[in-house]
C-alpha cells in the first residue's frame, strides 16, 4: 500500500477510535461537538508525541530553559492551528470526507480562548509558537481563567459585555496535573525567630497546574503552557457544614476559585484592585516554585541558576515574582540578601510594552503590606541596595506611598526591552530616563512580530499556496524568504494570481458578513479596515470623523467620480471606559444613516463586527485592502495587527508610530500611506493651548464633521448624543485627532487615487508582502535568545 493511503486510513481509524471511545458515540449519531473533540484528540495523540520526546531531551541537555511569565495568552483556537502545524490538512480532510464531515464546520465549532485583552495577549501566543519552531526550551506560566474577556455584542448601537464561558464544555488541549500544586499565602505577619525573618500569611490557597501543549511547525518540538487555577486547600469545612452554616462551609472553595475567574477584573474599584494584585502574586509565586522545584531537580548549586534559567516579565504584571523569588532564596534557604539579589537579577529579564501613564502599574503601598507584607519590607531593601551602589540618585521602586512596579521591574531585571524601534527610544528618554542613565547597557530593542504559522499559512490558504507554488515551502519558517517573491511582482500573469486571491479572500469575507449579519457588502469597493481594542490614542474616532467629512462630500456632488470603499471596523472597549464606548456606538450610528443612504451608498459603507477576537481577525485581515494605523505619533508601542495586514497584501496608511515605522522602512515610503505629525511634534503641539480650534478653523471640513456630531445628523431620536464627543475634541483633544485631520485626508485621498489603479494596487500590496519577511516573531525569539536570555535552540 503506498504510505499516503495507509496513513489516511490509520488517522481515519484514530479518529473513529476517539469518537467511540472517548466521545461514546457512534458515527450515526455523533453530533459536530463530537466529531471535534474526536478530532481534536487524534491530533492531540499526534502533538504528544513530539511533546514527549522534546521534554525528554530538554532534561537530557540540561541546557538554559526560558520561561515566559504572562498575565495573558490570547491563543485562540487550537485545532487548526495542530492541524496545520503538523501538516496534516490533507489527512484531516479526507479522513473526515470519508465519514462525510466538512472540515471546516468542524473547525469552526471550537471556542477560543480569549485568555487575554489584546496585543500583550496575543504576542505572547505568537511567542510560545516560535519559541516551539525555532526549538528554544521553554514554558510559559500564566492563569487558567475561567471566564476569559467579555463576549459584546450590540444593541441600539451600543456595547453589552456578557461573560464568556469557554470552559463550559471541555477542553481537549490542557492536562491537569493534580499532582502540581503548590500552596500560597496573603496578609498575616512578618516574625523574626531564631535570627531570621518569616513570613506567616493568613490566608492560603492552592495553585493547580493544567498543561497544553505548545507544537512548533512540522511537529520537530513542542513546548508546554502551563496555567495556573485556584484550589482551596481546604476545599470544604465539615465542621461550619455540621453546625449548620452550609454557606460559610463552602465559602473557602469559592474563593479560591475567584482567583482564577476572570481575566483583568475592572481596575477602577479597591476590590477590584485587590484581586487583581492577587492574581499576579497567585501565578507568579506559583511558577518560581515550579521554576525552583525544577532547576532542583537536576541541581544542587543554587548559584548556577542564572545559566539555568531565563526569566521574562510579560510587562510589570508578574515583577512580584523578582521579590518572591528574593524571599524564598533568602528567608527559606538563607542565602545572604546580596547573594539572592544577585541570583535573581541574573535571572530576570522585562519587557515594557506601553507608556501611556494610566496603564503603568502602581499599587497603594497600604493595600499592597496587607497582602504582601514581607514583599514590601524586601523591595525596600532592594531599593536600598539600588540606592548604595548609586549613592546620588534616588529613584526608589517605592515612593510617595506607592509601589511603582515599572521601577521595581526595572531595578531587578538584567535586561529592560521596548517592542520597536521607536518605543525603545521613548522608554529612554521618557518613563525609564533616569534609570537608562544608571544603567546604559541594561535596556534593549525588540522589535515585535507575529507567527506566519498562523498569519498567513493558515489564515490565508489562498495566497500561502501561491507563495509555496512560486518559491516552495522554505518561508512558512524562515520567513524572510518572501523576498525573493520580488522578481515575480513585475511577471503579469503571478500578479493576477495574487490579484485573485485577494478577491477571493474579500468574496469569502463578505459571505460570512452577509450570512452573520445580513450585510451584503460591495466586494468592488476597498476593504478598509481598523481592527483593535477601543481607545482615544487609537483613534477609531480619526476615522469615523474622516467617514462622516467623505460622507457629506459625496452627498454634495453624488455623481462624482469617488472610489468605493467599505469601512469596517471591530474591537472592543473596557466596560468601564464610557468614551471609547460611545465611540462604537457613534460609528454603529453612522452605519446605520449611512448604509441607508441611495445617494452614496454605492461608494461608502460602514459595518461595524461585533465581538473582535483572534479568530475574526483571521478572517478579515486576509480580506484588507487597507490597514488603519493611525495612533497619536508616539502612543502604539508597536503594534502587531500592522504586521500581520502588510504580511497578507494589505497597504497600509498610519502615523510614524511603533512599529510602523519600520515596516514603512521595510516596505518602502513608496508603498506605505503615511500622514500625521512626528512623536516630537506631537509634544511640541500640545503646546499649543487652543491647537484643536485653530485646526478647525483651518479645515471647513473637518468643523462640517463636527458640526453633524453636535446638530444630531447621526442620532435624530437624541440630538444632544454626540455634543460631549465633539466638545472634547474642540475644547481638549489630548490625542490630537483635529490637528492630524487634514494631513489624514489629504492621505486618504491619495488612497483613493492609488486604488483607481488595479495593477499598480497590487504591486504595491504585493510588495509588502515580499518585504515583511522580517516582522516574523521567529525572528523577535531569536533576538530574545541572542540579545537576553543567552538561550540556544536544541534542533539539530
Ligand atoms: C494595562 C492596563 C492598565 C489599566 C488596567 C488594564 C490594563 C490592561 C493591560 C495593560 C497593559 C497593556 C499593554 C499592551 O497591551 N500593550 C500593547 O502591547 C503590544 C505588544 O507589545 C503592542 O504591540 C501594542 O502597541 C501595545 O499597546
């Protein structure tokens, strides 16, 4: 039998194995969640396998393992994601043909697992699967939360959150480990015994470990994801149960279990703010034991763990790690304090990845003793050996009554990474200018970048198999091997290749549109699309204002000679953030007049999807003709959603913010929109007490926009609706939306004259995918390994 066949039908049999005797049921009467779950076990026996074999030699090495602390893992779904990374699309298919099952429909049953907010999130998943091709030795440690972020939806326009609730049905990709647990304290007291200090918390709770494993491309390594859930260590109390009290007996496991409930829970309230300190102490404490635990294992010199161990800080959420790994090599296995400081600074690494003031970490040092008592007496005394061997500076992690988490981070890691370029520099002169001063080599650049696993193999089949038939399958990983796709850009024949595929890709998306929401788009139009979390310094609202000016353009002369264009937008916003919110519902708004509207509808459209996760952006940014990138100069740290629509053909028209600089750098100013003023400018601007009105006096545009945000245009039933809207951007306008309006249209006008032009459109789009190689977050792991963890891949 040739071997194809016979693998076909030995994938075939596992599969109708799992749905027999893991799923118990028959073919006959297997419902779609049945059949997913049998599938997603045949390639999860597959996965193991290579799990199995990369731990062992892992051990067998003994080399530098790197360990990836995050608060958050947006993943998605899994199962495409094995299937592709195994490379067995072709066998999965068949497999189910035979039992008359649509692959697709099968894949789409699946939950993601939103176990994160947004770009922190999401490159720490594109993280863990490079770090699995490349080979790297290594574990990400987060939380298992039960309700990952909201699910919204719309109604009247607006924004309602409803909890999400992934872990209702199981989940076929994690292992629980019973056997990994390990108990942790808050609040009681510090004593002193027999010459030593001690740490006796009042409140204990256990951390369970569940296991997923993590396969890099072509199944040659599997790293693991290890997240962490609350147990009670004592989960029921039979003697408040026999006296009656059957609430309170119960109380214990239910407040363990709201650890690891949800993710980011409002940060606005001192509850709120309590239990998320707790979250982070949860999870961090709970992976240095299992770092410790491990490391002694194989081990018996202490000191040997900076070349054992890499330990990055996914931001400042885990930096309570830096001191509870202090304490326990100090209190516990009474090292000196010099020693332990030393260990862990030779450990820890941290990446910044905002500078936005509202989103720096700083805890109240009251509530922050009461929960962490002996974690605070330690960060002292680590600002006061920061503080000796700097003698003229005082720049303390805990100051005017607050524990900075930045500083402390900052002060304990042996490398500071910015995620570009531009933000490297930024973190030098601004938030970190004086500690960059103290310590000059300590901070470093990693530019980000994103998974074409996912990115572009899988979420886009079209233009992944043009890209394989013309240059073979080498890029998927190494991806720097587009460029030579260059010399093809000129061939006319491979150009309608690539023209087609992006039609298809845009027919496909607005099927899906039509049949989710009953939009029917016009797929001629541009696909202009702005896909992020809500927020002013993105500038949804840039965008939407631009809408409206285009808008009334077209209505005042309808027989104009304008591009057609559909303008979506999706993401969410923090239920507590009432402005971003009623940013949505304005352009929900708009949708509705303007969709409505004979006169221009032909040329505009504006949709707005609701509930953005992973998945949607799979979907539309193979679609995108046009990719919004438009943060006030200085605000995006990167961005990685940039990324992502340059790698799939899209062309971009941004700001020379984050990342996008050097993507514009990459691609060519030639094929990049540019617009805006420079990050310095930006300041300079600010300057300007009445900068806002002077912009609109200057553009009768952009006052006309306004203008119909104020008369009711777009909320008639509630004149009154958008006023605040408007008044904040003429009266404050913190992000320079009016200063950067002209400059923006003038951009998207010059958008609309390069889309009049169909085949140099596509040589443009096609460029940038052929100059994107190097926005692989392959190459962001082998910087990491290079630049900070000193760490070497274990592929032959
Ligand atoms: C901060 C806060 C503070 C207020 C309470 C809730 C909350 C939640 C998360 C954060 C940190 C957000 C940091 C973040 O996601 N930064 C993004 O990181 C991406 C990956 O480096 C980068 O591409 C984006 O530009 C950057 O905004």
């Amino acid at each position: 039998m040739p071997r194809k066949a016979r693998t076909s039908s030995e994938f075939r049999d596992a599969l109708l194995k799992h749905l027999t005797y893991t799923m118990g049921k028959d073919p006959e009467h297997a419902q779609f969640f049945d059949w997913r779950m049998a599938l997603s076990h045949a390639i999860r026996d597959r996965m193991v396998d290579h799990w199995v074999a990369s731990t062992r030699k892992t051990y067998e090495q003994d080399g530098k393992r790197v360990y990836y602390l995050s608060m958050e893992f947006l993943i998605g779904r899994l199962l495409e994601d094995g299937i592709f990374n195994l490379d067995m699309v072709e066998e999965v298919k068949e497999a189910l043909d035979h039992f008359g099952m649509d692959m697709r429909t099968i894949l789409n049953d699946e939950p993601d697992a939103a176990l994160g907010n947004g770009g922190l999130g999401r490159l720490a998943a594109c993280f863990l699967d490079s770090l699995s091709t490349i080979g790297c030795p290594a574990m990400g440690y987060g939380i298992r939360y039960e309700n990952g972020l909201f699910k919204q939806s719309f109604v009247d326009g607006r924004q309602v959150e409803s909890p999400e609730t992934w872990l209702q049905e199981p989940h076929p990709w994690e292992f629980e480990r019973p056997e990994v647990r390990f108990t942790l304290g808050f609040g009681g007291d510090v004593i002193y015994e027999n010459g030593k200090t001690l740490w006796r918390p009042a409140e204990l709770i256990q951390a369970e470990a569940f296991d997923t494993p993590i396969i890099g491309w072509q199944g040659k390594w599997a790293n693991t994801l290890r997240l962490w859930a609350g147990r009670a260590v004592d989960p029921f109390d039979l003697g408040l149960f026999n006296a009656g009290d059957f609430a309170a007996a119960a109380e214990h496991e239910a407040l363990a279990r709201t650890i690891s409930r949800v993710l980011y829970p409002e940060d606005s309230n001192e509850a709120g703010k309590e239990l998320r300190l707790k979250q982070e102490f949860f999870f961090s404490a709970a992976s240095i034991r299992d770092i410790l635990r491990r490391f002694d294992s194989q081990h018996d010199d202490i000191r040997m763990l900076p070349k054992k161990v890499a330990i990055q800080l996914n931001d400042t959420h885990p930096a309570i790690a830096g001191p509870e790994m202090l304490r326990i090599l100090h209190d516990e296995r009474g090292l000196s304090f010099e020693d332990a400081l030393e260990i862990v600074h030779g450990c820890m690494n941290y990446t910044n990845h905002t500078l936005l003031p509202e989103a720096l970490e700083r805890w109240d040092e009251r509530l922050f003793g009461r929960l962490l008592p002996r974690h605070l007496q330690i960060i002292d005394r680590i600002d006061d050996a920061h503080y000796k061997a700097h003698p003229h500076r005082t720049l303390s992690a805990r100051s005017d009554g607050q524990v900075k988490m930045g500083e402390l981070s900052f002060i304990v890691a042996n490398r500071v990474n910015g995620v570009s370029a531009l933000h490297t520099d930024l973190m030098k002169k601004t938030v970190f200018r004086e500690l960059h001063e103290l310590h000059p080599d300590r901070i470093v650049n990693e530019t980000n970048g994103v998974t074409p696993r996912r990115w572009l193999h899988s979420c886009n089949p079209g233009l992944s198999r043009l890209i394989t038939d013309t240059i073979g399958e080498g890029w998927v990983d190494d991806l720097e091997q587009l460029e030579r796709l260059e010399p093809l850009i000129g061939d006319k024949a491979w150009i309608e290749r690539f023209e087609t595929v992006k039609s298809d890709n845009k027919q496909a998306l607005a099927s899906y549109v039509a049949q989710t929401h009953g939009v029917k788009l016009n797929t001629e139009a541009m696909f202009d699309v702005q896909i992020k979390r809500m927020h002013e310094y993105k500038r949804q609202h840039l965008n939407i204002l631009e809408a409206i000016a285009h808008w009334q353009e077209i209505k005042d002369n309808p027989n104009g000679d304008w591009t057609p264009r559909v303008k979506i937008f999706a993401g969410k916003a923090a239920q507590g953030y009432h402005f971003a919110k009623d940013i949505i519902r304005l352009i929900n708004d708009v949708a509705k007049l303007v969709n409505a509207d004979a006169a221009t509808r032909d040329y505009l459209q504006v949709i707005f999807l609701p509930n953005y996760n992973v998945t949607l952006a799979e979907r539309l940014i193979p679609a995108a003709d046009l990719s919004e990138q438009i943060s006030t100069a200085g605000k995006e740290a990167s961005g990685t959603g940039n990324m992502k629509f340059a790698l799939n053909g899209a062309l971009t028209v941004g700001t020379l913010d984050g990342a996008n600089v050097e993507i514009r750098e990459r691609v060519g100013p030639e094929n990049f929109f540019l617009f805006g003023m420079l990050a310095d400018e930006v300041m300079q601007r600010r300057m300007i007490h009445d900068h806002a009105q002077q912009a609109i006096n200057a553009d009768p545009r952009l006052a006309r926009a306004l203008n119909a945000l104020r008369d009711g245009t777009f909320s008639p039933e509630d004149p009154g609706r958008y006023t605040h809207i408007a008044d904040n951007l003429t009266w404050s306008d913190y992000f320079l939306v009016c200063s950067d309006f002209s400059d923006y249209w003038r951009a998207q006008r010059e958008v609309d004259e390069a889309y009049r032009n169909p085949e140099k459109w596509a040589e443009m789009a096609a460029l940038n995918v052929a100059r994107s190689g190097w926005f692989s977050s392959d190459r962001t792991i082998r910087g990491y390994m290079c630049d900070i963890w000193g760490a070497e891949s274990l592929l032959a």
